[in-house]
C-alpha cells in the first residue's frame, strides 16, 4: 500500500467496490432461476423448442419445495427490477453529498448497506414465505444504499486520476462490473449446485462486502490532501496535473448543465448501454434456462463466459485509447465517439445472431460473447466522458447520466418476463429486437451531440464571470434608461 501510488490503490479498491456491487445484485439473477418452483405443465407448443440434455427431467438443483414459489414470469420480472426502482433515486442525491463532503463515505455506507441488506434476504423470504411483495421492498433498499456507488467513484477519479491515466484507471474501476457479474455467475451456480441451496449466494457475497468495507475505510480517502501516507512526490504531480480541479465547495450551475446538449448526448448512449447490459445481466441466465435448457451449474458458467471477454476488451481497449489520444492520432472527442460507436453496434448485432442461432448451445454463447466482447469498449468512450465534460462536477454528471440510465434496469427485467411468458424462443426474440433498436437510436444521437472537451461552466471563475457580468448589465438598465 505505502509502495504503490496511491491513485492506483484507490482505482484497485474502486474496482473491488463496483466487483462487490454487482455480485450482490446480479446473485439474484442466478439464484432465482432456482428459487422458483417448476411449472406443473406446458400448455403452449413451441416448435423451436431446445431438447432438455439427459433424462429430460427438471434442470433445477434445489429439491427442497420449502423453498421453491410460485412466482410467475411477470412477478420474476418485477422482483429482479425492483432493485433499481431504489438504485435509481440515491444518484444525484449520492453525488451531490460525495462533491461536498467526500466520496469516501459516500461509497462506503452505500456499499455497507447493501451489504447487510444481501446478508438478510434468504431470512426475510423465509420469515414472510416468499412473499414477493417483501422481496421486492428488501431489493428496493438494496437499490438506494448502490445507487450511490458510481456518482461517488465519478467524484474520487476527479480528484485522484489525471487526463493521461483517465481511460485506463477509469476503465479498471468500471469493468469491475464485468468481474462481478462473472463471480457472480460462476459461483452462484456452483454454490447452488453444491449446496442444493440458494441461501448460500446471498451469505458469500453480503460476507465479502462487508469485507471490502473494513478494509476501504482504513486505506483510502476522498483526495490527495487528506491522504495521511500519500507521497509528496505523487502529491505535486496531481497537484499539477489536476490544477483544473478545485477543491473548493463550489454551487452547482444546474441551469449550465441541464441544458448543455453533450451531457444529454451522454444520457442517451447510456440509456442505450445499458438497456443491453442490463437485458443481458438480469435475463441472460433466464434465457439460458428457459429457451437452452442448462442446468443451474452449466447456467452460471456459460452466462460468466461473455462478461471475461468483456472484461479483457475493457481493458485493452482503456490502454489502447489513452495511447492514441496521448499520441495524437485522435482526438479526445473523436475516441469517445469511435469507441461508443464500436460498443454499440457490435451487441446489436451479435445479439441478434446469437438469438437465431437455434438450439446450438455453443454457438449461441459465442455469439453472445462476441457482442458483450464488443460491448467492452463502452468504459473507454461514453462511460469516462463525464470527467471530460467536467472534473468539478464529475459526480454529478455521473448521478444524473448513470440515474437516468439506471431507469432501463427498471424496465428491461420487467418487460422480458412480459413478453417471454410461454418461454419461447419466438418470444426472446422480440426482446432482443428492441435492444437492436435501442443500441442503434441511442448511438446516433450520442454522435451527433456528444463532446469530449470540457465544457465553460467546469470552471468556477467561469461561473462567477457570467454571473457578474450578468447582474452588471442587470444594474446598468436603470440607469440608462434614466440618461435616455
């Protein structure tokens, strides 16, 4: 810790954060598919109906029916959207208190919090007897303590990260979310499988958030001039190289931002990332069961192989667009542009492929690994570009982007278990054709308005100069009108 520069420490326990967030909300995705008990029979015919491997018996791990519900695909749907009904609304809230008060906290408690609230759910479903409607309140407070996880790591990599390091310390935090929906995947199968028992997911994973906990409050901090053991050394080069970051407590221009057309590019081409993202977090492993027929073990695998493709291109792709800007051979805005262009219409479509490759188990999770694979490069271009847009204001930017964003986690669960009612592969279909259609509306709208450079209203002097000139010619009026 005392040999490694502390900004690298704070990108590696900011990676584990975001590892820990989607552990504790993707676990759900996996467990659910064996919490539920299997229907007694299938009224509807479906003729592209995958064979069941083996005896042709139930896939499912868990045989003890205390612990198997009855929710039908429209309840499964609300409960695995639920968390972001809460998630959505401690954004701004989140990144307003991390700009003034430090992200440290911030982030802590909200990762805190939602652990001890993983650690309880298999207690509250036995309590209330799988009662949904409890369930569902429980996800939404899991959803307010994350909904703070990403405006507060925005306002820390204001303050720590400097331009030259931007993508890839940014990508290294963010792609954490790849790791924690591929830990989330493999081990939830295999601890389901072993165990027979779903509870177990929710005790690893709250258990490890907690952990993260205890260490992140004793190492890290919400900038370089509180940081008791940073070198004086790393001091003056982020002193220098982040001279556009104040650190002073500055008023928030929320006129200037809510009307600047890049921020609301840079809604829309999140909008876009992750209605696919979350269609594929959330459902990916439904589908897997429902249309591919694998078994829970199988299912927590094959649904984990797409997001470490994914993981790899994150990276690879931060290195390779701080080179290439840092070499002059693109500009900052036209990267941005470039590798949200590639992360869009590569899962639009792959998916797409993937969802008429028919019963094909393995040619289906390849097609899907080549559009999560291409999906990588989102963190190098639309996901750092609020830092871009503004260093002072980077954790609101990020709660009203990732906020707004964070709606289609709503929606998408919600509206696959609609649609995918008879679990037909005709019915997946529908869904995976809206995310075509969102991938590609949202990525036009991003090139044509989206910036990388960094807007006037970041600078409080800025700010303080049209303000002043503004009450002069305020002031001046009178008096002309009096000399008139």
């Amino acid at each position: 810790v005392f040999l490694i520069p502390q900004r690298y420490i704070l990108g590696i326990m900011g990676f584990l954060a975001v590892v820990n967030a989607y552990t504790m909300r993707v676990s759900l995705s996996i467990a659910i598919t064996e919490m539920v008990a299997p229907p007694n029979s299938s009224t509807v015919f479906d003729p592209d109906a995958c064979p069941v491997d083996g005896t042709g018996e139930s896939t499912g791990s868990v045989t003890n029916k205390d612990i198997l519900y009855d929710w039908d695909e429209t309840t499964q749907g609300l409960i695995l959207s639920s968390f972001y009904w809460g998630y959505v609304l401690t954004h701004l809230p989140g990144g307003v208190l991390a700009e003034k008060f430090g992200g440290k906290y911030s982030l802590g408690l909200g990762i805190l919090s939602t652990a001890i609230f993983t650690l309880i759910t298999p207690w509250v479903i036995y309590v209330t007897d799988g009662n949904w409607k409890i369930l569902v309140l429980l996800r939404v407070i899991e959803g307010l303590g994350e909904g703070t996880t990403y405006p507060a790591l925005n306002a820390l990599l204001a303050k720590w990260v400097p331009l030259s390091e931007r993508a890839k310390i940014g990508t290294l935090v963010y792609a954490g979310g790849q790791i924690g929906t591929i830990v989330s995947n493999s081990v939830s199968g295999t601890l389901i499988n072993a165990t027979q028992d779903w509870a177990s997911v929710f005790y690893v994973f709250g258990g490890l958030g907690l952990l993260w906990f205890v260490i992140w409050v004793l190492i890290c901090y919400s900038d370089p001039d509180s940081h008791p053991f940073i070198s004086d050394k790393e001091k003056a080069f982020l002193k220098k190289e982040l001279e556009n970051v104040s650190n002073e407590k500055n008023d928030i221009p929320w006129s200037s931002i809510l009307t600047s057309a890049p921020l609301w590019a840079l809604v829309a081409a999140q909008i876009g990332h992750d209605w696919g993202f979350f269609t594929m977090v959330t459902d990916l492993p439904k589908y897997m069961s429902d249309v591919l027929k694998f078994n829970v073990k199988e299912n927590g695998l094959w649904s984990s192989v797409p997001y470490v493709v994914m993981w790899f291109v994150s990276m690879s792709s931060g290195w390779l667009c701080d080179w290439l800007i840092s070499r002059g051979y693109l500009g900052i805005t036209f990267a941005r542009k470039f590798f949200t262009t590639v992360a869009s219409l590569g899962p639009a479509i792959f998916i797409m492929v993937a969802s008429y490759s028919g019963c094909d188990k393995y040619m289906t999770v390849g097609m899907f690994t080549i559009a999560m694979g291409f999906m990588g490069t989102f963190y190098c271009g639309m996901k750092v570009n609020a830092l871009d847009l503004s260093p002072n204001f980077a954790g609101t930017l990020m709660a009203i982007v990732n906020g707004i964003g964070a709606i289609t986690g709503i929606i998408t669960p919600y509206l696959a278990g609609a649609l995918t009612g008879d679990h037909t592969l005709e019915q997946w279909r529908i869904v995976f054709w809206i995310s075509f259609a969102v991938f590609n509306v949202t990525n036009i709208i991003y090139c044509c308005f989206g910036s990388g450079e960094e807007q006037w209203w970041n600078a409080p002097e800025s700010i303080k100069n049209k303000r002043d000139l503004e009450n002069g010619r305020a002031k001046k009026k009178p008096i002309d009108s009096v000399n008139s």
